[in-house]
C-alpha cells in the first residue's frame, strides 16, 4: 500500500484523460475542474484501452461500445452493466500521485 508517483500526468489537461504505465500497469488519469482521477487503463467490458475514448469533465466513454462512467464516481452510466475502479490520488507540489491498496496488477495479467 502506497503513494505512487505518476510522471508526467500534471500535463493533462482539463477535460481530457491519458494512459500511463506504473510498474509496468496501464493507469489511466483523468482530469477536470475538480482534480485528478485514476482507473485501470483497460475497460471493464472488453478491455479497450479507455485512453481511445472521451472525458467530457463529467463522463467518461469507451469508445468500443459507448459504455460510460461517472469519472468521478466510477458509478456506471447508461448502458454500462458495471462501475469502473477508481484510485484515491493526490496533486501536490505539482506533481499526481495515486494510492494502490491492493497488489497493482490487473486478472489479465494472472493468465
Ligand atoms: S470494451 Fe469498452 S464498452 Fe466494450
């Protein structure tokens, strides 16, 4: 259990959202008018990479099959049929940081 640095995910801007790799994990980070928000980088449903989508500040969309999510909840939207994980983060001294409570890896990675 940790704070783990996110280099370089200061620069996205509001309302948009990027892919980063921590320990070799795909993290997406997400931001609007609030602050920074973390999840897995692979959709729920098929596992798309989620940085091919949209954040409209509000929502955010996979573009594979338009499932959306509250982005600051995870809370599933509209035709998703699951919510999406989200990690605590921290922006401090202009950098974003993101809490792992559990081992970073994804059930992909176990096969
Ligand atoms: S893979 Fe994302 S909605 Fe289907």
């Amino acid at each position: 259990m940790t704070w783990k640095l996110i280099e370089g995910a200061d620069n996205v801007l509001e309302n948009d959202m990027k892919e980063f790799e921590v320990d070799g994990v795909g993290i997406l980070i997400a931001r609007n008018a609030t602050g920074y928000f973390a999840y897995p980088a692979l959709c729920p449903h098929m596992e798309a990479q989620l940085a091919f989508g949209t954040c409209d500040g509000k929502l955010i969309t996979c573009m594979q099959h338009l499932w959306q999510w509250d982005m600051e909840t995870g809370d599933p939207v509209g035709m998703a049929e699951e919510p999406i994980k989200t990690y605590r983060t921290k922006h401090e001294n202009g950098q974003v940081y993101i809490w792992f409570e559990e081992e970073l890896k994804y059930a992909y990675m176990e096969e």
